[in-house]
C-alpha cells in the first residue's frame, strides 16, 4: 500500500512554496558571501555561508515533514542571483530584508493552515527562527549605523561576524 498524503493539497501546495523560499535564500546568502569576499569583507563572508547553511537545513526540515505527511516536497528551480553587494551595509540590509519576508511569509502561511493544526505546529518553529533572524539583522543594521561607515568600525564587524 502506498503512503496517503494526510495534508490538504492546499497545505501541500503552501509547504512547497516554503521550501522554494529556503532555498532562494541559502542561494542569496551564498551570492552575498561571494561579493563580500570580493570586496574584503571575509567575516562576513563566513557569517553568510553558515546562514546559507542554516536555510539549507530549514529546507530539509521541511523535506522531512512533507515525507512524514506522506507526500514528497516539490524542489523549484531558483532564480539566478545577480544583486551587486558593494559595502557591508547592503549585505546587512539584504539579509535583513530576506529575514524579515520569510517572516511575513511565515505568518502567512500559518494562518492559510488553520484548518490543519499540525502543519500549524509544524510552522511555528520557523516564525519563531524569523523572529530571532529579523532581531540580529535588526542589531548589526544598528551597530553598523553607530559606526557611521567608519571604515575600522566595519572592519571590527567583519571581523566579530567571522568568529
């Protein structure tokens, strides 16, 4: 007997979306990782190749709970990345503004599931994650303007972002 998908095709339809979200940024952060390097910001570089990571593993969560619904996730094409990164700042803003859509789209998406309470609880781990991303983007976004575009400043960001 094959497994029967036990979400709606709604749900389904919703997690997939989701799981191109991830992807697209742990795609981004690895493009943002690579002009960073490019300009010397090797730090942060670092910093964004784990949050790559990071997406990566959100994606597979999301793997493992569609199998365990009885279904398979859907993996999309991801669009190419080409957005120049020229200082840390627009690295920073960029991350930030990702962070920040993936928790409005969380949000969303929670309330598309309320006739489904355990893809409901299945969501919750991810608003809670955005929640804390949005708030340490929203924290370098601040150090960085207290710095004032100092360029030792910068560089002791770089840097503490790279331990």
């Amino acid at each position: 007997m094959t497994p029967k998908m036990i979400i709606s095709q709604e749900c389904k339809d919703m997690l997939d979306d989701a799981v191109h979200s991830e992807l697209y940024a742990s795609n981004l952060y690895k493009h943002v990782a690579n002009e960073l390097q490019r300009i010397g910001y090797f730090g942060t570089s670092k910093f964004f190749l784990k949050e790559s990571a990071d997406e990566l593993e959100h994606y597979q969560r999301h793997v493992e709970f569609q199998n365990d619904v009885g279904t398979v996730a859907k993996v999309p094409m991801i669009e190419s990345m080409d957005e120049p990164i020229k200082t840390l700042s627009d690295a920073i803003e960029t991350g930030y503004e990702t962070e920040l859509q993936l928790y409005n789209d969380y949000k969303k998406w929670y309330g598309q599931a309320s006739d489904d309470p355990v893809v409901q609880q299945f969501l919750l781990q991810f608003l809670e994650i955005q929640r804390t991303s949005v708030g340490e983007y929203g924290d370098l976004l601040a150090r960085i303007q207290l710095v004032d575009q100092d360029k030792a400043g910068m560089l002791l960001i770089d840097q503490e972002l790279g331990g």
